[in-house]
C-alpha cells in the first residue's frame, strides 16, 4: 500500500545503547539516515527530536542508560516523529555529532560555565556552574576594586530600641543603597545578636568570639586575621581587668560589657554572686545592681558573676570612677570597620582551614550553602556565595572546597562567613540564589557593595542581557 511503502522510506531509529564513564555518557542512535537532532533542554529533563523519523516497534519504551545521573531513556513517537526523553537532576552540556551508523550524543558530566558583567565602577559579578561526580554547584562572585567601591558591614536594624532584631540582607542592602550584598557574620537566632566581631564606622558592636578569624574592611588596612579587640577597664585605684564578653549572652563566671546596641536593658537574671554596675559615659558609675540594669545613652554596663561578680563588687560603688580601653591589638589600630566569621580558610594563597577556631560540626563538616570572602594579591576584594544544598539545583560545597575555588579566583587570605540557610546572594535589586529553606532568612549582618560613583546605568539591565 501507499502507505506503507511511505514508512519503508521514513528515516528509522533503529537502536539505541549508552555507555557510562565519570565524566560523560554517551549515546548512540542508530539508523542510517539520521541527520538532525533537535535539543530541548527542560528544568526536570532533556527533550531529543528527531523530526520527521519513526522509531522502530521493537524499540519503542524505555532503556536503562546505567548513569547515575541519567539513569533512563524513554523512546516515544509523535505526529513530528521520534522523542527522546532523559529525566536528570539537573541541566548538562550536551552536543551530538555524525557516526558511522547515525548519531552520537554527548552529555557532559565534569564541566564549567561562567558568565558575568560589571555592576559598578569597580563591582563586578561573575556567575558559575560547576559539574561534579557528587553534583553540580552553583555559585557567585563578586570582584570589587577597593579604590572604586568598598565592601563595609551593615547591622540589622531595630525596630524596638529595647532590643537587638533581625532584617534580611535585601532590607540592609537597600538601607545602604547597594549595589550588592551577602550575609555576614554569625549571630544567635534566639538572642537576635552577632557572634563575633562587628565594628561599624568606629563604634564597636561585638568583640570576637574564642577570637575566631576577621576581615578588617577599614579603607587602607584591609586584611584578615585573628585579632584582639576586647576591652579592659582601668579601676580608680588603678587596677585592671580584662572584660570577656562585649554585647554576647552572659557565661557564668564571666565579666561582660553592655553598651546599647545590645538594647536598653542587659536583660540579665540574678544568679550566684551577680552584680552589675552601669557607667555613664563620661566613666562615673551611676548605679548597681544584680541584674537587668537599664543601659544609659552613651555608656554602658559591666555585668559579672560568679567569682568575677564578688571582685566587681568589692570594687565599684556609685559615684565611682573608671576609664575604658579598648584592647585592640596594635596591628588593627584605628580600626573602623571589620566582621568576624571563621574559620580561616586561606593563608598565603594556600588552602589552610584552620582547626582550632571552635566550630561546630555542622559548620565544619560536609556540603552546605556558604558565604566568604577573601583578598588577592593586588588587594581585590573577593566574596563568593555558594548555593545548595538543594536537589536539581545546587549540591552545597565543603570548606576545604570553598577554599581551593578561592584560591582560583586570586585569593591570598580568606575567611569563611555564616552559611546554610543564612547564605544570601544579592545583586541588581533581587536575590540571586535559592534560600535553602525557600524563603530570605533574616540575619544580624550583612556585607555592603558600594560604588564610590553610582553607575550611569541600571545594572539590573546589564544582569539580564548577560
């Protein structure tokens, strides 16, 4: 019949077979006249057509392929002609090319891709996707020029002044008209405060937790070490001691400092031998008590217990006088901006996380969403946020991984950030990665990309032509 002498001349696909191997897998169609193949890249698979070309009844259904990733081949025909369908986790590179018997496709397991523009004067962003044998990774860059545009720490706001609070990096980064931001440091959920150093514009918000590494983003000493920056009081009688804690929860035993970024009260409960003790600030004490002393304007509060609440006591009265110094180590004298994160990551160019910095294992071990920042060479100023984990999406990265990708785009010195599902990458006005828990988690810090001179145009403009 007509018909069937039509079929007899239709182009057929007549086999297929896969091979495996870590870095691709590899199809082959088979079938002489097979010419053209149309690639449909989807979110959740990829779409082969091969117009005008039946697939034979004995091959119709589906095929295992033995590939992790892409593990099934399903054969269909439609009124076009035949339709390859290959479900995978995430998109990969795919090109074909003519065989002997037909067709050979190619998907690309290991592979790199990067685009990128400039933001600003002196910001510019570099987006990656990296492929795997454990997944792809999806990341960005920003490069930022120090003698263009600064990076500086930006605090939540509060929107009650008895307290400390929480914003998202987009509400900070808009405060500050950014170009564009990152989370920052650690912070404590339940007490809605940074953990660790923050100084901003001078003034210091938090001292350094168990002195875990900071960045010292002051314009002209910008590095990154482990430095000291705890206070010390000078007593009227001339004796000294050493404060613990600044603006942190209270530890048993400790002596902490309280100034009003912690809020308008310490927020303290009387425990064994506490004893508080507010100081104006022109360093006249003038009141005590044993706990949740009101924080005067200005000033601030020593708060001890234990064996250091007994010596305080002894020590102090109202109507006292004592001076405040801040302790800062010699190297980050004149400090006026600085964040601290941890752990180290990089020192002298070299992949080096440091061990010892008192992390939890969910910080130091396996792959997650994270945030860090570095220094190169020339003084760039180097931050990289990495999505994930989130399945098709971002498979997360180690540290000694964060460190080695820092180490390739130049860094000398970094310095792992908070991370998780605080990783926020945002630029152009929007955020650029997925949250990990789907939403824009708010945080205590963030760092701040700011141009000396705005751009002349949009770069939200530039960000969608790239």
């Amino acid at each position: 019949m007509p018909a069937a002498a039509d079929t007899e001349q239709q182009p057929q696909l007549s086999g297929m077979d896969a091979s495996s191997s870590p870095a691709t897998l590899l199809l082959q169609l088979h079938g002489p006249a097979l010419a053209t193949l149309q690639l449909e890249p989807q979110e959740t698979e990829m779409i082969m057509r091969l117009p005008g070309v039946i697939v034979v009844p004995a091959l119709s259904g589906e095929l295992s392929t033995g590939d992790p990733l892409l593990p099934r081949a399903l054969l269909q025909s439609d009124s076009r002609g035949a339709v390859i369908r290959l479900p995978w986790e995430y998109r990969l590179p795919v090109h074909y090319q003519r065989s002997a018997t037909g067709l050979e496709v190619t998907f690309e397991k290991l592979f790199f891709e990067e685009t990128g523009c400039q933001l600003a004067p002196g910001i510019r962003i570099r987006e990656f996707r990296r492929g795997t044998l454990e997944g792809v990774i999806k990341a960005w860059a920003f490069l930022v020029n120090p003698d263009l545009a600064e990076v500086r720490p930006v605090q939540a706001r509060r929107a009650d002044m008895a307290q400390p609070d929480l914003e998202t990096v987009s509400e900070m980064a808009r405060s500050v008209r950014a170009t564009a931001a990152l989370n920052g440091g650690f912070f404590s959920p339940r007490d809605r405060i940074p953990l660790g150093l923050l100084f901003i514009d001078g003034e210091l918000i938090a001292g350094p937790l168990y002195r875990r590494s900071a960045i010292n983003l002051t314009a002209g000493q910008i590095n990154i070490d482990r430095p000291q920056v705890l206070p010390w009081i000078q007593l009227p009688g001339g004796e000294s001691a050493e404060v613990d804690l600044m603006n942190l929860p209270p530890q048993e035993g400790s002596l902490g400092l309280y100034t009003t970024t912690w809020g308008a009260r310490t927020g303290t409960v009387a425990r064994q031998s506490s004893y508080e003790v507010a100081v104006a600030d022109n360093g006249t004490v003038l009141g005590v008590g044993v706990a949740d002393l009101g924080i005067p304007y200005g000033g601030y509060v020593l708060s001890a217990s234990g064996s250091r609440g007994r010596w305080l006591a002894s020590r102090l009265k109202r109507g006292d006088r004592l001076k405040i110094h801040h302790g800062i180590d010699e190297f980050w004298e004149g400090s006026t901006q600085a964040l601290g994160g941890g752990p180290l990551l990089v020192r002298d160019g070299v992949v080096q996380v440091a061990q010892d910095e008192r992390f939890r294992p969910d910080v130091m071990l396996g792959k997650a969403a994270r945030t860090a920042i570095g220094i190169a060479s020339d003084g760039t100023i180097i931050l990289l946020g990495v999505a994930g984990p989130l399945r098709g999406y971002s498979s997360g990265i180690s540290l000694i991984d964060l460190a080695a990708w820092l180490v390739e785009l130049g860094a000398q010195a970094a310095l792992n950030l908070d991370g998780g599902s605080s990783t926020t990458i945002w630029a152009a006005g929007a955020i650029l990665n997925r949250p990990a828990n789907q939403w824009e988690r708010p945080v205590a810090s963030a760092l701040a990309i700011i141009p000396h001179q705005r751009a002349l145009a949009p770069p939200q403009a530039r960000l969608d032509n790239q």
